[in-house]
C-alpha cells in the first residue's frame, strides 16, 4: 500500500512531476511559444519597423531625390537668372560706359545764329546743332547724340542697311534662278538705291566736320540722288520697252546722259549753297519727271491698262507724286518756316524728304 502509496506517491508524484513538467513544459511551452509569438511580434515589429524604416527611408530617399531634383531645376533657374542679371548689369554697365565715352568728347550743341558761315544752311532750325567738330571720330560718336541730324542720319542708315542685305541676296542669286542680264538690271535699282542711301547718311554724319570734308560729302549726297533716279528707271524701262529695242535703248541712253547731267551740276560749288536750294530741287524733279516720256509712249502704243497692268504706270506714277512732294517739302522747308524752332529734332522737311525717299525706293 505504502509502496502502491509510494508507487502512487511515486505515481502520483511522478504524476505529479510528470503533471509539474507537463505544466512546466506548457508554460516553458507557452512561454516559449509566447517567447516566440512576441520574438515574432517583435520581429514583426522590427520587420514593420525596418519596413517602415525603409519605407520611410525610401520615402525619405524619394524625398531627397525629389528635393534633390527639385533644388537641382532651382538651382539651374537660379543659376540661369543669375547668369541673366550678370549679363544685363554688363551690358547695362557697357551702354552706361559708352553713353558717357560719347558726352565725354567734349562738345556741346549749339544755335544756329553761333555756327561758322558754312555750317549755316536751314536758319528755320533754331536750336541743337553739332558745331564744327574736326574729328571723323566725333562726328560718327555723334550718331549716338540727339540734335538736328539725329533722324537724318538714322532714317537713311537703317534704310541703307536693308537695301544691303538685298542686295547681297540679289547677287548670291544662282545664274540658273536668276540669268545674268536680269540680275545686272536688278542690281542697277538696287546699287543705286544703296549708293544714294550711303552717301546720305554719311553726308549727314560728317559734312559738320569742316567745311572741305563737308562740300566733298555734300556733292556725294547730291550724286547719290542723281544715281538712285537713273537706277530706278534703267529695270523699269528694260521691261516696259522689253519687245522694242530701239525705243529702250533711246530712253535708257537718255535717262543716264540726264543723269550724268545732274552729277556735272552736283560738282559745282555754289550748287551746294543755300540760294541754289530751289534749283537743286528743280533738276532733281526734272530728272524724275523724264520718266513721264516713256511713260506716255507705252500708253500711246500699248493703251492705258496695259499700262496699268503690264507696266505698273500706277506705281510709277505713285513713285512721281512721292518724290515731287519730297522735294517741294525739301524745297519749301515746311513745316519749320511756319514755326521756327519747333521742328529742330523731329518733323522738319529734310527728314520728311528722307522718309520719301525710302518709301519711294520701297514702292
Ligand atoms: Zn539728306
């Protein structure tokens, strides 16, 4: 009994042991399983933690990259803009330099009533006059300068330097496109358009740097309407008069001895002064209205609308009302003989004279 108490003693306590380790081993069991479950849990939450690290890592990672590119089309921007404002502030400081190079020649304008004999030409321009300047470097610095050439100078320059360019592409023309007898002809109206703009614009430019210099500019400038005349009438009547060779010959002969004519007059003196003002405005209106002759030919043989239409007698006739005002204007010297001293800048009949004659070279 002992022994069965024992053996159930035994039993019992290996019951009970078997029962103690069984619960041991349940709790060790559970314990591990818990240790394991929260070894999960905290593998998981490590795993969700690294996840999370690394999603915000990435996250993070996506943001820099983003900042990073962000900051990198920032800095471009800024860089670019940066660069920009450097530039402008040079090319500002440059203009600055340059405005301040040019006061700095050292010449103030001056009236009309204070200028040397031979710089006195339109007493209706009361003001702002460039003085007698003895140096090509002033007087070209003087483009730059506000005073009664100003707009002379620049409406005939400009125009110059786009009858330029067409000229250069005229003659870059193949000969297959363009044959060479027409592109002589075309270049007739367009050397002498150039020449007269040319002569112009440097006339006006220098003529007040002494009076040798300006007597020799001042017969160019006059030469140079002479050429743009002849110029403009040798295309026109080569096509008008394409089928009739002796009435075109006849008129292109004529139109270059009138021209030669007014080149031989231009080289007088006394042709430059300002009595002789209304006689060069004569001869150059003369000159132009020779090309009423030929004019009259065509319609004659060829009838009005052939004229109209074949022989653009219209825009000749436009170019003839164009030119005729111009020089009245120049001739009269309106609108400043009615308001002296109003018009010295802007809006005095040479400058009305000049844009005239670049519409007229235009049309
Ligand atoms: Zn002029």
């Amino acid at each position: 009994m002992n022994f069965q108490n024992k053996y159930c003693q035994g039993d019992n306590a290996t019951d009970h042991h078997n029962e103690v380790d069984k619960i041991e081993w349940q709790s060790l069991n559970s314990y591990h399983i818990s240790c394991i479950e929260d070894e999960e849990i905290i593998n998981e939450g490590n795993d969700n933690e690294k996840q999370t690290d690394t999603h915000l890592e990435c996250t993070s990672d996506n943001k820099l990259s983003n900042e990073s590119e962000h900051e990198d089309t920032g800095c471009t921007d800024q860089l670019l803009h940066g660069q920009f404002q450097q530039m402008a502030a040079l090319l500002m400081q440059g203009t600055e330099e340059f405005i301040r190079k040019v006061w700095r020649e050292g010449w103030s304008l001056v009236q009309h009533q204070h200028l040397p004999a031979w710089l006195k030409d339109n007493n209706f321009l009361v003001r702002s006059h460039r003085p007698e300047l003895n140096s090509y470097k002033k007087c070209f610095l003087s483009i730059f300068r506000v005073h009664t050439e100003t707009v002379n100078i620049w409406t005939h320059l400009l125009g110059w330097l786009g009858f330029l360019a067409i000229l250069v592409v005229v003659m870059s023309q193949p000969i297959d496109h363009l044959p060479l007898q027409d592109k002589l002809i075309i270049m007739c109206f367009f050397v002498g358009t150039v020449l007269c703009l040319g002569f112009s614009w440097l006339f006006h430019t220098v003529f007040c740097h002494s009076q040798k210099v300006g007597k020799i500019f001042n017969k160019l400038d006059y030469c140079g309407i002479a050429f743009l005349t002849v110029g403009s009438f040798i295309p026109w009547l080569y096509y008008s008069f394409y089928c009739r060779f002796i009435p075109k010959v006849v008129y292109m002969t004529l139109i270059v001895i009138l021209g030669t004519f007014a080149l031989i007059v231009s080289m007088f003196d006394k042709f430059a002064t300002p009595p002789y003002r209304p006689l060069r405005a004569g001869i150059f209106i003369g000159l132009g209205l020779c090309g009423a002759v030929p004019c009259l030919h065509y319609i004659i043989v060829e009838g009005f609308w052939s004229g109209i239409y074949q022989s653009s007698v219209g825009w000749l006739s436009l170019m003839a009302i164009i030119y005729i005002t111009g020089a009245v204007i120049y001739a009269a010297r309106i609108p400043e003989r009615i308001f002296p001293g109003k018009f010295d800048i802007i809006f005095q009949s040479h400058q009305i004279f000049h844009v005239f004659v670049v519409l007229e070279s235009f049309s």
